[in-house]
C-alpha cells in the first residue's frame, strides 16, 4: 500500500480545509490535504454565496458580528479576486416588526458594522425591483463570495508552497497509536486504491461531517448537527445589491446576487444525515413566498435551480450548557489534547465561510502549538494567487473577454460564456475527465439551458482531448444531464419547464442519448 | 411606477429566452457580417452578465440595426430587439456620443435647414467631394442614400387646405419624410382620407424621436416623443378620433416602442395616443372589412414589387398593403421574401455600417430585380430611399397606387 508522510494532514477541502492549508503552508509546514469528493463540494460549494457585513447578527450575536465585518474587510483584500463589490441593504418590509430597524441601526453602532440609512426612494432608485412598501433602508458592506475560485486559488497557493493536495482520496479510518493520531487511512476513489497518510498533526475539517472523523479516531461527544436549507437560483440578477430583510434572522430573508443569477434563501431543518439532499414542496413555495416579500413578481421570474447545503451546527456535549456559544453557528475550535488526551488531533467545524479565514488561522495556531512551533499566520496580509492586483471582480469581465475575442473563438458555454480555449486548458490542467468537475472550474452548463447546449459540445471536446473513451464519455454525459435535473425538477414550471422540454427534444430527439452505445462491461 | 421599474420588466422578459435559436437564424444583421454576434447573444445572453451602473463592456451591440425582427420571431416572447435597445443606450450614454448621431438623428434640424437652400442643399449632398469629407469629418458613408429636400414643407400645403368638414374625423401624423423631403405622398394620403369621407385634421407636429431613440440618445428621444404626445393628444377629445400616419416606423414609435424602449409605459398621453393611432394601410383595410372603403378603382397595368419593412412587421397587423394593392384592377403585385433592405433608419448611413447594411439588403435587391418590376411599394421612407439605392428603381409608399386608382391625380 503507497505510504505518504506529511506534518500536516488535512481532512476536508471546504473554505475551512483549504483555509488551513493555504495558512499552513504559508507557515512553511508540509501539508496534504484529502477530500472524499472535489474541492468545495461540501457545505462550501452550495452555500449561499453571502460574505456577511455582519448586519445579520448585529442584534442577535453581537460577537459573531464582529467576527464578521473584521473577515469582510480582511477578505474584501486578500480574496479581492473572489468577491464582487455589491453592497448590501436591509430593508424593512410590511411583515417585518418595525421597531426592529432602530434597533439594527444601534447594534451596528456598537459593533462597528458600518451602515447607512438611505431614504427608500434612493433605495428603489438603486433597486428598482424591490418591494415598494419597503419602509426603512439600510446600506451594508455585504458582498458576494465566489467559493470555487477561493477555494481554488488557496489550493494553488498551497500547491505553490509545496503542499498536495488530493481531492476524491476518502478518509476510511483514522490511524491511532495510543494517544496520539498519527494520519489516516485514505481511498483514492477514481484509482480504487488504498493508501495511508502519516501525519504529525490531523487536522478534521470536515464539516458537517466531523463528528464522523472524529468517532473515527474513537474519539466521542463531537456533535455537529447537520441544519439542512435550501436556495434557489433565479435566471438573472433581479437585484444587484444583497438584500436582507431588517429582521431577527429567519428563514428565507436573503436574496444574493451573485455572478449571473440571483439566489434566495435559505432554510434551516435539521436532519440527521450531511449527506441528506432532500429538497420539501412546500420549503420551495415557502422560498418563493419569501422572494415574493422581496421582490414582487418573484413568482413569475424564471427560477434556475434549486439546490441545499448542510450546516455544521456544532454541540459539544462534553461541554454542553456551560457556554451557549457553542450550540450557535459560531465556530469550534477543539484541540483534542486538552480535550480528550488525545495528540496530534484537532477539530474545527461549524462557524461560515465569512469567518473560515479566521478559524483556519486559528487551527494553524494551534497545529503549531502541537508541533512546538510558533510561526505567526500571515493570511490576513498574503493575497491569494490572482489577487495580488487588490481589484474585485466584476460580474461583465467575462463578456468583456468575449468581446474583445468575438470572432476569433468558439464559445462552448453559451450561458455562462466559455471560451473553448478555457476548457480545453481546464481539461489538461486538471486532468479530470468529470463533467461535474469542470463544471465547478469553469461554470459550464450552469446557466439558464443548464447544459442543453454546451454538454454534448463539452463531452465531445473531452474525448478528443483523450484520456476518455467514447462510452465513458457518453455514460459521462448521461450522468451529468441526471445530476443538473436534480437541481431543476422541483422548479419545473414556468420557464424553466419550457427550458427543460426544449432540452429534453434535443438530447432525446435530436442526439437520441437513451441510446448511445453501452460501455464495454 | 417608475421608468428603472419598466426597464427591469422589460429586461426580465430574458427569463423566457430557451435558447432556441430562431432569433439568431432570422437576424439579417448577424448573416450578414461578423462584427454583430446576433440578437441571442447581445439580448438575452449578455443582459445577464450587465449590471446598470457598471460601465458597458460589449461594444458589438451598437452592430445591431434595431430592425426588431428578432422580438418578431421569438415564439416565447422575449424582447430582445428592446433589450439590445437599452444595452445600446448605455454604451452611449458611458462612452459618448459621436457628433454624427447628433446631426442625423434630428430630422427637424435637418430638415429646417435644408428646406429653405434645398437646390444648394441637393447639389451638397449628391456632390462626392463633399460627401467624401463628410465621411472623414463626420462618419457618414458617402455612397449612403440622401433624401432629395423638397424644396416645400407639407405642414404649409396643409395650413392652406381645407379638408372639408365631415362626421368622421381623423389626425393625420405625417412624419418628418412627408414634411421634408415627400410632401407629395402627404397630400395623396389627405385626399385619399377624404375621398373616403374623412375630415383631415393636421395638428403642430414634430419629429417622434424615432432616430435618437435607435442612436441610443434615449434622453432627447423621450422629450421628442413627450411633446409629439401632448400635440397630437390635444385633439382627442372626441372619443371617435383616431390618428394615423403614413411613417410606418414612427407610428410603431407611438403605438409601442417609445412605451416599451423608453420606459414609459405609464406617461397618460402617450398611452392614449398609442391606442388611437392607426398605420394608414392599417386603417384602410379595417373599412374595407366593414365596407366601409370606397372601391371605384380604376385599373393599373403594371408590375410592381412589395416589400414590408421589418417596422411595418413590428405592428402585428399582418401587410395590409398586400391587401389592399390587390383590390386594384390589373395590378400585378410580387411580394418580396427578404427580410431586411438593411438601412434600419439611420444605420446604413453610418460609415462603418454602410457595407453591413447593403450586405443585409442585398437579397431584397436581387429578388427585386428578378420580379422585373418597374417600381417598388413600401410603407418606409428610409427602406424606400435605401431600395432605391440599391436597385435604381423608383420606391413609393403604397398610397400612391391607390391614389391614382381612385383617379385623384386627375384632380
Ligand atoms: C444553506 C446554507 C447557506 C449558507 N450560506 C452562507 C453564507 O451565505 N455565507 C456564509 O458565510 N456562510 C454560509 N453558510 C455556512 C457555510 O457554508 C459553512 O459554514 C461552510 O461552508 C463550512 O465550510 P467547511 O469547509 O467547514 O465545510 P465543508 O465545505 O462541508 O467541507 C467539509 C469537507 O469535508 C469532506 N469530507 C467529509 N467526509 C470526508 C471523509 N471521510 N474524507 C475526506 N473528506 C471528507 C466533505 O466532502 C467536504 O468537502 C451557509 C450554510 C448553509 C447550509
């Protein structure tokens, strides 16, 4: 069995897991970092797409909402390529309690989350969509975070330094020698081999999944409950401010643009299994009742998708009602040395990608605390690769790009506009012949045909890039085209339903993809 | 409601967009040159990715001639042409606005100064010299057709006639063609109305901003079409009067574009005027199908060939010129299949659009010359100076035959 050795020894390639081996690294620690699936497809890659100002907790959770706006303003920095500029409005609508809005406009006050009344009509000039009986209006520094290319650009940071990083590799067990962790038992899925990783220290971040991880280093009371919620994606931006109703956090009160589209939600059910995608008629008419508050003719906007994530909602029953922190969505930091005697191990879940720089820094300090060392992070000043320039990204830079090359190349993505060049480099760079895959690289098949055009385009390209036979690539296809109408069957109406028919006679007609040649068994 | 709120309706008609495609085959513009990427990538494709106070990237929409035919054929009813519309505006509004699209986009400026030194005017204009340094200076192609200045105003032949005093009773929208350059085909229209009983009532009118509107000066377009609204909605009172007009393309700006492109959907006038007016084919047809139309036609033996403007398309009311000619005896009628004669307004004046535009217009030519006719109807005067240009046969609006079947010519 192929043996790695490393100091650190990443579980979980979410905003955390990349976090902190982007932070170690930066540190000069060596460093793997494992997934079971690719790089953000975990909580990270579905969630909401919201870098919080902090405005939300103002009034809630106080401390939590200056995590935030210190994170936004460090982020907005660092990650300046990851984030577009939107800004973001609270607004008090007929069914939210009016006396909340002096209230939120105080606590922002005392914790330093800059805000800004506007008068309603400046609101409604800046928005015209939003609903016209909004009374009070808030600005906020809120933004969008665009999770792929974060989560990518600190893998590549990593990289640079010198760390692997190894998505599809699945942690099966955690290696123990006495009281001390030393790595893991890892499979690496697409090969379907085993191999073992010795590490000095483990670091679980994984998520909703830690109580797993940690129950596999036998180590017990690590409860991370997972809060399943939903978000839909609609066709275009309706808005291009993040709005958030001025309100006590619920269900359903943010509307997030983001790239091309704009998404609501969310939803917070608990559920027992993180890997528990189930998506409820009734949260879906409840989102769109939500939108409705918002944005009137919500309704009858062309919704995209519909998709869930699972909050680690973290409780640690060692430690239950001695401090409430611990069961909110605040971060855990759990040295299992202090805790449960246990070396080499430390646990870091719950918390948000708004933060995730934070809990990475904080992890990395008490790696190096377990290795004896005491480098201090730099995340907070080293930009990630690609923003060394300090400049957000701006949602018109791909048309622009195309623009500029109008008439020299092949647009394969016609939604989401990409160039045929960008896949043909995403395909050699990654070396992955998954559609999904490409799909998070580049956001092909991700706009409103939700593939219709660009997938069989892409699926032919791949194949002659080789590495793929042509029932491989064809089973490719299938699966991808099962896998977005997940995302869409529970929106199927309106638009979207006419999208999916015309869809539906082009794969099945035109291409007659229910019977392409089998792979040989 | 607002005039952001109505563009973001407007915009949000994207969401019906599936891809189809069908746009993109009927485009004449993006069939004919590369430099446009087609109604489906400028229009619902690329308004995706524009947020309004951000500065516009896409430079290739101002290669759209604004023909609409795209939002003609959507079957799932995106109005793209009116998104390429707004797109344009932007750019213009960010990156200025080239003195050209001033000058030839103001037929009233245009006109007032032509009209008065019209022989200088004519002579100026058809002198290559001149036009060769119009094209440097200016940016107007110098083999791009110029309208002959009449030498007359219409509004002062109307001033001086009195239509005889009848029941019904109806507006005469004339135009800035008919005021400038055909006053002659105003005339025909007066005493075709009155041949069939109708008072003509012909109020203080000026240009509907038709021009700015497609160059993108959405600001000046609106105080034109605003103050053409409250002239013409004076003389409403009579819940019987309606309006109508022989400019195809500008009576299409009162009854929709001007609501939809501008954003004012909600300007009281101008929706009043936009239900009351009528394309003068449009209501000529309408008596026939009461029996209302006067059919003492006298026969005309000739050939000639029919092109519908894409404008004229735009008021979904079918060709009914087509019907209309065909009531006249002995009329040979050969109806054209192209789209497009390219010129789109001012578009096939521009000079980096001329060659565009006659490649657009090329297969309206050569079908035209294939029918052998001696001359070409067309309910446009742009179309109808551009067709001439890219054929050499005289082009009339549709009026004229009927005209001269009710014997009218003859006095
Ligand atoms: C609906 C929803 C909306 C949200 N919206 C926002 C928002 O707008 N703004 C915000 O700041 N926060 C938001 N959050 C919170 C935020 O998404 C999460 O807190 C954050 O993504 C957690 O990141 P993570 O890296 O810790 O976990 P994850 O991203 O889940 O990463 C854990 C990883 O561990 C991997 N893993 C699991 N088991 C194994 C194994 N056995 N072996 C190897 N790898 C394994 C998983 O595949 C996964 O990739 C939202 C959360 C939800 C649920």
């Amino acid at each position: 069995m192929l043996s790695l050795t490393t100091e650190v020894l990443v579980i979980g390639g979410g905003a955390t897991g990349a976090g902190v081996a982007w932070d170690a690294s930066l540190r000069g620690l060596g460093v793997i970092l494992v997934d079971r699936l690719d790089l953000a497809e975990g909580t990270s890659g579905r969630f909401h797409g919201l870098l919080h100002s902090g405005g939300r907790y103002v009034v809630k959770d106080a401390p939590a909402a200056r995590e935030c706006i210190a994170e936004n303003r460090i982020l907005r920095r660092v990650a300046a390529d990851c984030i577009e500029d939107t800004g973001g409005l609270f607004v008090t609508t007929p069914w939210d309690d009016p006396a909340y809005a002096d209230r939120f406009a105080a606590a922002c006050r005392e914790t330093g989350v800059d805000c800004e009344e506007i008068t309603v009509a400046q609101a409604r000039r800046d928005e015209p969509r939003l609903h016209p009986e909004i009374s009070r209006a808030f600005r906020v520094p809120d933004a969008n975070m665009d999770i792929w290319k974060t989560v990518w650009a600190m893998a590549h940071g990593a990289q640079q330094c010198g760390a692997r990083i190894l998505p599809y590799h699945e942690v099966t067990a955690i290696r123990r020698d006495g009281d001390r962790v030393t790595g893991a038992r890892v499979r690496d899925v697409r090969a379907g081999e085993d191999l073992t990783i010795e590490a000095q220290v483990t670091v679980n971040a994984s998520g909703a999944w830690a109580g797993q991880i940690a129950a596999m280093a036998g180590i017990d009371g690590v409860r991370v409950f997972p809060g399943r919620g939903i978000m839909i994606a609609m066709n275009h931006r309706l808005v291009n401010t993040v709005i958030n109703r001025c309100q006590m956090p619920t269900d359903g009160d943010i509307l997030v643009p983001i790239r091309t589209v704009s998404v609501i939600g969310t939803t917070d059910v608990h559920t027992d299994d993180p890997d528990d995608h189930t998506v409820l008629e009734s949260e879906v008419d409840r989102m769109l009742d939500d939108g409705e508050k918002l944005v009137p003719g919500f309704r009858q906007a062309r919704a995209l998708r519909v998709w869930t994530g699972v909050r680690p909602l973290f409780e640690d029953a060692k430690a239950a009602g001695t401090d409430t922190r611990d069961v909110t969505r605040a971060h855990a930091l759990l040295d299992h040395r202090q805790r449960d005697g246990v070396e080499g191990f430390v646990t870091i879940t719950g918390g948000k990608v708004t933060t995730f720089r934070l809990m990475a820094e904080e992890t990395v300090d008490a790696v190096c605390d377990l290795l004896g060392r005491d480098t201090p992070g730099s995340t907070a000043e080293q930009p990630l690769p690609g923003s060394e320039s300090g400049a957000n990204y701006r949602l018109g830079e791909r048309l622009a790009r195309k623009d500029e090359r109008l008439r020299q190349e092949q647009t394969i993505c016609e939604c989401e506009l990409v160039p045929r060049s960008r896949l043909e480099h995403a395909l050699a760079e990654t070396g992955s012949r998954n559609l999904d895959d490409i799909r998070r690289r580049l956001r092909l098949g991700m706009g409103p045909c939700q593939g219709g055009f660009c997938i069989y385009r892409t699926v032919g390209i791949m194949h002659a890039a080789g590495g793929i036979d042509a029932a491989s690539a064809d089973a490719s296809l299938l699966d991808f085209l099962q896998e977005r109408w997940k995302g869409v069957w529970p929106i199927l109406y309106g638009d979207q339903l006419r999208q999916m028919r015309f869809d539906e006679w082009v794969f099945q007609g035109v291409l007659d993809v229910g019977h392409l040649p089998e792979a040989p068994a | 409601m607002s005039d952001l709120f109505e563009i973001e309706l407007l915009r949000g008609t994207l969401d019906h967009c599936v891809k189809c495609t069908i746009c993109e085959t009927a485009c004449p513009v993006s069939n004919a040159s590369p430099l446009f990427p087609g109604p489906k990538y400028a229009g619902p494709q690329s308004e995706r990715y524009r947020v309004s106070d951000e500065a516009a990237v896409d430079a290739s929409v101002d290669y759209c001639s604004g023909c609409g035919i795209c939002s003609q054929v959507c079957p799932q009813g995106v109005k793209i042409a009116e998104i390429n519309a707004q797109a344009r505006h932007r750019l213009k509004r960010q990156r200025g606005i080239p003195l050209r699209d001033r000058i030839i986009t103001r037929p009233t400026w245009l006109g007032r100064a032509g009209t008065p030194v019209a022989p200088l005017a004519n002579w100026t204009l058809g002198f290559r010299p001149l036009r060769v340094l119009a094209e440097r200076t200016l940016g107007v192609h110098r083999d791009a057709p110029a309208p002959r200045f009449a030498g007359r105003r219409f509004s002062r032949w109307a001033r001086a006639h009195t239509s005889p005093a009848a029941p019904r009773k109806v507006i005469y929208f004339h135009g800035c063609g008919t005021e400038y350059y055909e006053p002659w085909e105003g005339e025909r229209v007066v005493a075709v109305l009155e041949h069939n009983g109708f008072e003509v009532v012909v109020p203080e009118q000026d240009c509907c901003g038709l021009p700015l509107q497609s160059s993108g000066l959405f600001e000046d377009a609106r105080r034109s079409v605003r103050r053409l609204a409250h002239s013409l909605a004076s003389q409403l009172a009579d819940e019987r009067t309606i309006i109508v007009g022989n400019a195809t393309s500008c009576t299409l700006m009162l009854k929709r574009e001007a609501r939809e492109i501008l954003g004012l959907e909600d300007d009281p006038e101008l929706r009043r005027v936009a239900e009351r007016t009528y394309d003068i084919c449009e209501l000529l047809l309408e008596l026939h199908q009461r029996g209302e139309l006067r059919t003492d036609f006298r026969p005309i033996p000739e050939r000639i060939a029919y092109h519908a403007p894409c404008q004229q398309q735009g008021h979904w009311i079918g060709k009914p010129a087509l019907e209309l000619l065909s009531l006249i005896p002995e009329l040979e009628v050969r109806e054209m299949h192209a789209r497009c004669c390219g010129i789109a307004g001012t578009y096939g004046l521009k000079a980096e659009k001329y060659e565009i535009a006659m490649a657009v217009g090329r297969s309206l030519f050569e079908q035209v010359e294939a029918s052998g006719a001696a001359e070409v109807a067309c309910d446009s005067e742009t179309c109808r100076w551009q067709i001439t240009h890219g054929t050499h046969l005289p082009s009339v609006h549709p009026i004229d035959y009927l005209y001269r079947a009710y014997g009218l010519d003859h006095g």
